[in-house]
C-alpha cells in the first residue's frame, strides 16, 4: 500500500506544480513588460519533460488543458447569437474557405519546392495554414473587441480553421490509400460531421432552455454551476465523438444560450474556471517543446517561423481587401492571424504516429508554430499600430483644421466626439454655436467627416491640435473623454497658455470631481452623479410631486453632493 501512495497523488502533485510556476513566472515577466502568455510559454517549457521534468502526466495535461480553449469557445458563443453569426456567414464560409485553401496550397508547393512528397505537402500546408484560437480571441476579448469590425472577420476565420480540422484529420489517417478510398473517408467524414452538429443544435433547441428554467427554479447556485459544467463539457464531448474540435460544440452550446436571460449569470459562473484552465493551455503548449531539438535548430526554426508569419499576414491582407475589408482592417487581421495554431499540434502529432511525417521533421514543425504563437501579443500590437497609421491616413489632420478654422472665433472646442460630444455637438447647432471636434477615433472620424461635421483626427492633449482649432479665439471647450487621465492632460495642457478660458468637463464618476476643479475645471459634470438624478426625478414625478418641488429637491441634492470650485465656480 506505502508504494502506491505517490501514484495516488502525482495528479496532485502536477497540480501543485502548475501553479507554483504560474504564481512564480508570470508576475516576473509580467514586471519585464511581457504579456502573460509568453510567462506561461516559459513556465510550460520549465516543467516540462524537456525542462526538469517536474510534470509526470504530460498527455493527460495537455488533454486536460483542451479544456481552457473549450470554455473559452463557450464565453465567446454566449456574447454572440445566431442572428449574429448569420451575418458573419460571408466571412465563415467565403473569407474563411479561401484563406484555408489558398494558404494551404501556398504553403504546400513551398513543401513541394524543397522537396517534400505530396502527402507531407498536404499535411504541412493544412496545419500550417491554422491560426491560434486560444490566443488570438483572449486578446481582442481582453481588449473588448471581438465585437468589432476586426474582432468578427478574425472569428469568422477561426470558427471555418476549427471546421477544417474534420477534414485535416481524414487526410491524414488516409495516407496511403488509394485515392478512391481517401475521397470516401473525406465523405464519410464530412457526413458524419453535419450529422452530429444537426443533432447537437436540435438537442439544444429543445432541452437547453427548459433545463436552464427547472433548475433556476430550484434557487440553488451550485446546480446552477453544475448544469452549465453539464453542458460545456457534455457538448465538448459530443463533438469530440463525432471527429469535430470539442471547443466547436461548446461554441454551439454558448450560441443557443446567448439569447436567454440565463446568459450573465453562466457567465460569471465559468469565468474563474476558463481562466485557470486556459492558463493551463498555455503552460501545457510550452511543455511540448524539445528543447534538445530546438537549440541546435534555432536560427533554422527562427527563419521559418518568420517566413510563415510573413507569408501569412500577406495572404490573409489580400484575402481580406478581396472581401471588402478595409486597409487598415486587412492589415491588422492579416498580423493578427499570422501565427501557427494549436491544431497544427494536433494533426502533426497524428502524422508522426501514422510515420506520414518522421519524427525529426515534426518536432522540428511543432517549433515552428510554438515560436510563431509565442510571437502573438507583438503580432497583435503591431497589427494595432498598423491599423492606426493606416487609418490616420487621408483624413483631416491638424493642418486641414488650422486651415478650416482660421476664420473661427467665439466658437467651441469639443475634446472627444464619442456619443456624449455628438449630443453637445446637436445642442450647439440647435442654438447656433459654431463648433469644432477633435478625436483619436479614426472610424468615428470618418463617419462623421462623412456627415460634413467639423470633426478632426488629432489628440487634444497636444498643445499644437488644440492650437490649431484655434483655441486662443474660442468661447469655451468640452472636454468629453472617457479615460480620466486623458482629460487631465487635455485640462493640464489647456491651462498652461489659458487659465480663464471656460472648461466643462465630463467626469465619469464622483470620484474625480475635485482632482478635475483642482486641475483648473470651470465646470465638472459627474456622469453617474447626474443620470442618477435625472432617474430620482422621474421617480419624484411618477409619485406625484409637482415639478417645482422635485427641481427644489434636485437643486438641494446636487448642491450636497458636489464639492466646491477653488475658483468659486459654479458647478452643474
């Protein structure tokens, strides 16, 4: 019994170690400036049985850590919803196809070049031809984008690589086949596949809302938790049977949930557990790098690696110019979707065990796409960074206003045309104020240039744009922006050349009121402050105080809530 003990708890104990080298890297590379997933990379590679070997189980792990990406899926179906995806159909079935297929071939003549057989064209071409999910949708959910123009098309891509996957794992098992039995493998495939999804979005339709409904009814949470575990890994494991990526069904599931008035709630029930599971993802990628093949290879892994990358964002730039995307939106998803996947794990793994691929070549290939994944957050910056210099490109800058306003004077300057200085923007023409905007959203920019407003792309802060709108002639400026610290330096930069210049500005929370007026505000309106008032006025009103009494009623609670000016200016 003694000798059995530390087989009973090596799970434990990989557990434990996990977490140590998450709690001890990340934080330390994080205070290095480097995102979170290259310290989970690092860690993965440190444990791993290329590292010191502190992991026993590494396949179970790795499978285990499926998961993170299933749960991840998941999430992302719920903020989604069937109308939605429907309007993505162009994108899934058109972006994405022709980027698999011509990706694929691209890759795979180079395969053919140097003097690769057909088949290992194929499997090379297919599994290189895959991007990341699991990284790339954490950073633009992270930055609250896979809503966006961008953040579709990049989902719309992801969700058709998923789907290829099916036929990438046929293609595979069927080397060596005739070419009539490979074709019948790719239908039969491709059959049971639409079989089982058919079946899983009918399952769901009919059982998931009604679940949902009986155990709420029961008033205990950790039913509650353990139906949405129930459907999460009951879908994952159902596709999974059916040949399909397991995280394609918890997709599905969270789809058919993304409409109901449960959705919020299984939301904030699995996001602790996708976070340490998708940390774990990482972690358990980084553990399947040799680094005894990697090292000696390493100038050769870094130079295909950037040539895939490169390779990669230029196609994908096309592909999506060819689908109408805009420049500035193609370059950026071309950047972000330039990596290798983790499919491409999966299905060069199956090719080493069916000596499709020999040994040196995969381990050499799964290098390839670690070092490329690991290269994603710089990807996504830089895909950023081109997407703002593109989009900065033909529209109206600062010497286009300072030639627009050179005839301006007592007119307004509105920092930030966001919705709240569209309104101020409307209440300014309904009175016949002249008015001019400056805004570092380029697609706002764009719209609203499109509209002949007098909106300009610039940032406020600098002294030179403000200077442009001619400031020193204005009657007021609007300070608008979201970012508090955005609009203190907008305040700061605005006070050093004029101090008596009347300045509103538009705080997010009561908190900031004071720092605002001690920053040389003439006015602050606290937003929160003020929409609450207006809704305890309706409140007042419906309960039948006459409007006298609730403006009296208004007046007293702003004037307690408010601090005072230290110029003794009035207050909103």
């Amino acid at each position: 019994m003694p000798e059995s003990i530390p087989h009973d708890y090596s799970i434990l104990r990989d557990a434990v170690v996990f977490l140590m080298a998450s709690i001890l890297v990340v934080p330390l590379v994080r205070r290095l400036g480097i995102d979170s997933v290259i310290g989970y990379l690092i860690a993965g590679l440190v444990i791993g049985p290329y590292g010191f070997g502190l992991v026993s189980e590494v396949e179970g792990t790795h499978r285990l850590a499926e998961l993170g990406i299933v749960f991840m899926l998941f999430a992302i179906g719920l903020e989604l919803s069937f109308d939605r995806l429907r309007t993505m159909a162009l994108y899934v079935f058109g972006l994405g196809v022709a980027q698999v297929a011509i990706t694929g071939a691209v890759i795979g003549a180079g395969v053919l070049a140097f003097g690769g057989t057909i088949g290992q064209a194929a499997i090379i071409g297919g599994a290189l031809a895959l991007s990341s999910t699991a990284f790339v949708l954490r950073l633009l959910s992270e930055r609250g984008e896979l809503s966006s123009h961008l953040g579709r098309a990049v989902l719309s891509v992801l969700l058709l690589q998923d789907l290829a996957l099916v036929p990438g794992l046929a293609v595979v098992t069927a080397l060596g086949q005739e070419p009539e039995e490979l074709a019948w493998t790719l239908a039969e495939a491709g059959l049971k596949a639409t079989v089982a999804l058919v079946f899983l979005l009918a399952a769901g339709r009919l059982l998931l809302r009604p679940l949902y409904r009986v155990i709420a009814g029961t008033g205990n949470a950790e039913l509650f938790i353990a139906a949405t575990l129930l459907v999460v890994l009951g879908t994952a494991w159902g596709t999974a049977l059916a040949g399909l990526p397991m995280a394609l069904g918890a997709f599905l599931a969270g789809l058919m949930l993304a409409g109901t008035e449960y959705r919020h709630q299984i939301e904030a029930d699995i996001r602790p557990v996708r976070g340490v599971l998708l940390g774990l993802f990482f972690i358990s990628i980084g553990m399947l790098v040799d680094v005894g093949v990697v090292l000696p290879q390493l100038h050769w892994i870094l130079l295909v690696a950037v040539a895939l990358i490169a390779v990669k964002a230029l196609l994908i730039l096309g592909l999506c110019r060819a689908f109408g995307l805009p420049l500035p939106l193609a370059a950026s998803a071309g950047l972000h979707l330039a990596q290798g996947g983790e499919l491409a794990f999966v299905l060069f793994s199956l090719a080493m065990g069916a000596e499709a691929l020999s040994v040196e070549t995969g381990q050499f290939l799964l290098a390839v796409v670690a070092v490329s994944m690991a290269t994603t957050p710089l990807l996504a910056r830089a895909g950023r960074a081109a997407q703002s210099q593109l989009e900065r490109r033909g529209l109206p800058s600062r010497t286009q206003l300072q030639a627009e306003t050179e005839a301006y004077s007592g007119h307004v300057v509105i920092a930030g045309f966001g919705r709240v200085g569209q309104v101020i923007g409307k209440l300014l023409d309904e009175r016949g104020y002249r008015w001019v905007a400056v805004d570092l959203d380029a697609k706002n920019v764009e719209r609203s240039r499109k509209e002949r407003l007098p909106v300009f792309f610039g940032d406020a802060s600098q002294e030179e744009m403000v200077a442009a709108a001619r400031i020193d002639s204005a009657k007021a400026m609007v300070i608008t922006l979201d970012d508090p610290k955005a609009a203190k330096s907008v305040l700061t930069a605005l006070r050093r050349k004029l101090p008596d210049l009347p300045v509103v500005v538009r705080a997010r929370h009561h908190a900031h009121v004071q720092e605002l007026l001690e920053k040389g505000a003439t006015t602050v309106m606290p937003e929160t402050t003020e929409s609450s008032l207006l809704l305890g006025a309706a409140v007042l009103q419906e309960l039948g105080d006459s409007k006298t009494d609730v403006d009296a009623a208004v007046r007293t609670v702003r004037k307690r809530s408010y601090p005072t000016s230290p110029s003794g200016s009035g207050l909103l």
